[in-house]
C-alpha cells in the first residue's frame, strides 16, 4: 500500500530530540469538534504554521516555541526511545466481520479521538450494519480516526475504505478533554526511525508530541490523562 504515496516528503524522529520534516508539508491547527450530543464528530482546521522545506517539530512537549522545536529537549535530557513495534499493521489488527464491511482494529494506536464511540460504538455497529445509513455511518466515524487504530474493508473487493487526504501535518487540539493531541499526519507521509528504519506508510497516523506516550514516536492517547497544552489551545 505504501508504494502508492509520494516519497518526497518525510518525517524524521531523530534521537531523544524533535520531527525533523523534509519537503513542504502543510501544518495546521485541527480542532475536534463534537455533535449536539456531545460526541467527536467533525475536524475543524484553524491556524496555519509555516513549516518550509526543512523544519523540527517539537517532540518532548516542552518547546516554548511549539509546535517547532527550540532545543529544550537537551536541557531536559529528554528520553525519547521508540518502542512501537516495527512490524504491520495488519499483523497487529484484530478483525471483525459485518454483512459487507470488515472493521480492523489496532488498539496499540489509539489517540483517544473518540469519533468511534458516536452513536453506540463502531464495534457495536459493525455487529449490526445491515443498512445503507449505518454503512455511511461506518465510514465517517472510522475514517475520522486520526491514527488508523480502525480501518474499515469493503468485502466485495478486499479493498480498504480511506478518506482522501492531502499530505499534511495537523496540530490535534481537544477541548472536551481540554487538551492538546498528537501530531496527525496525513496522506501518506514517510516516517523514518532514528536508526534509518522506516515505518509502514501509512494514509493515516499519528506521533506524539506531548512526549508521555509509552508507543513512541506514536501516539497512545497520555495527552489527554497528561492535560497537554500546547499554548495553542487560545487561538481555537
């Protein structure tokens, strides 16, 4: 699948120190936004950053100048040590079967979105999709999860549903939780490890910048336990 997506542009983790992004990657605010129920239900993007050909992303969370980094990660002697397994995605996913959708769930990177749990929870609705309705369902609530923890399959053709979207870094801000997220990175962008090694590529992911998260560089939803606020929040 990764062949697919340009390879101009990736992120680079370097060692106990920030994202080092290579080739013009559009950074923006991108605020979850709920239903009258009080559910996650849309992306909302706000301000734009400037990133350039070359940048660095902060990673331990403590930047005072996110979301670029200003070298405080040396004066903390930040522990950024990558732990995320190396391997698939498909190896790692757990399978559930409906009438004509398969819904494939890595709960290793979830970003606690909580676009799953709208209307019941998509591991409920896949039991019981037998309509057109819950299949559009379905797909808005599985294709709004950031880090493709879930990943729906059209059974007639073995193929995966994914949203379309544009190689880009969006900046995740959460005010139910009152936090900020992860770095959203989108369409397919190179993720390359500190020792060289590169990631499955992937149309969805999401890496941490909080610098808490136990499945580094991604992920695992501490932000939100951990109240991370990156001084952005303000400008919602």
């Amino acid at each position: 699948m990764s062949d697919m997506y340009d390879r101009k542009v990736s992120i680079t983790v370097s060692k106990n120190g920030p994202y080092l992004v290579n080739g013009e990657l559009p950074i923006a605010m991108q605020t979850i936004t709920s239903n009258k129920e009080g559910s996650s239900w849309e992306w909302t993007e706000g301000e734009h950053f400037k990133g350039g050909a070359k940048c660095a992303l902060c990673r331990c969370g403590a930047s005072s100048s996110k979301p670029f980094c200003d070298g405080t990660h040396a004066k903390i002697r930040f522990n950024g040590t990558e732990t995320a397994d190396r391997g698939s995605y498909e190896n790692r996913a757990k399978t559930m079967t409906g009438e004509a959708l398969i819904l494939k769930d890595d709960e290793s990177l979830c970003a606690a979105a909580r676009f799953c749990d709208s209307h019941g929870s998509v591991w409920n609705q896949i039991e019981l999709e037998d309509s057109s309705e819950l299949h559009v369902l379905l797909e808005h609530e599985v294709g709004h999860c950031p880090s493709g923890r879930l990943v729906l399959i059209d059974k007639r053709n073995g193929e995966a549903i994914e949203p379309k979207l544009p190689q880009s870094i969006g900046l995740v801000e959460d005010p139910v939780e009152e936090c900020s997220g992860p770095l959203w990175v989108r369409g397919g962008v190179e993720v390359i490890a500190a020792d060289g090694k590169v990631y499955e590529v992937r149309n969805r992911v999401t890496l941490c910048r909080c610098g808490v998260s136990q499945n580094k560089p991604f992920c695992d939803g501490s932000h939100a336990s951990a109240k991370f606020d990156d001084g952005l929040q303000g400008k919602r």
